[in-house]
C-alpha cells in the first residue's frame, strides 16, 4: 500500500483501451479491446460524452464514463454510466476524485444520475456519502432485435 498516493485525472484516450478492458473484467463485464477501443473513439468525438481516466504514475487505476441525457420527458441530465476503481485502490477518494470531475465537465446540467446494480450495496453507499440521493428503484428490460 502506498502512504500518499499522486493520482491524476485527465481524459482518456484509445491507448487506454486495455486498461479499460482489465478494469471492466474486475467487476465482471466481458468487454474486448476493439469494442473498447471502438466506443473511446466514439466518446471523443462527441460533445455530449465525457470519459476520464485516473491514473497513478503510468498506472490507469479507474475510470468515468458519462453523457447528457435529453429526453422529451423533462430536463437534460448527466448520467453516470459507468465508474470503476481498481480493487486494489478503493476507498482512497479516487472514485470521489472521478465523479467530482465528472459534475465539474458537466455543470451547465443541473443534476446528474447513475443507475446502479440493486446487489452493488457498496457502490450505493458510496453515492450516498457523495450526497446522491435515491429517487426510484426500476426494472430493465431487453431485447435483442439482432442476432
């Protein structure tokens, strides 16, 4: 373990497609290189999709993914849609350091979401003590429409 750790923040690039890929596995999703690879390019160039990468030394050891969400239904909001810490590096403020970055990059949105797992109890205590508060509980559905 490291006493104090420097930890940067700065905005992914496609090189950081592996330690993207490694990062995912952690939590279980089965994500390849050119996917990754693929959807980095594609959050680059747009304007409403913001990704950051933590990084200590020349180590990624977490990342954020969000955007704005437009709907007919009511306000733009940003939403989370995915935020990993490696396990070996949680519960030393990086995954706060990320999620503060992110609602800085996106401050002209006046709330911002995240869905979250019903069994991820620690990832809803750690939006809690990021004072996101619970606004409804869902089902998802899916449906696959190509084979």
């Amino acid at each position: 373990m490291f006493n104090k750790l420097i930890v940067k923040i700065r905005k992914i690039e496609t090189s950081d497609s592996s330690s993207i890929v490694q990062l995912n596995q952690e939590l279980g999703y089965k994500t390849n290189l050119s996917m990754v690879q693929k959807h980095i390019q594609h959050i680059i160039s747009e304007n409403d999709q913001y990704a950051y990468v933590a990084t200590i030394g020349h180590k990624i050891v977490g990342f954020i993914h969000g955007f704005i969400a437009i709907r007919l239904t009511g306000e733009p909001f940003g939403e989370i849609a995915g935020l990993i810490v490696s396990k070996q590096f949680r519960n030393q403020g990086i995954g706060k350091m990320l999620v503060e970055k992110l609602e800085m990059a996106i401050n002209d949105i006046q709330s911002i979401r995240v869905r979250c797992n019903s069994k991820r109890i620690l990832a809803h205590n750690f939006y809690y003590k990021m004072d996101y508060e619970l606004k409804k509980e869902q089902k998802i559905f899916s449906k696959t429409i190509n084979s």
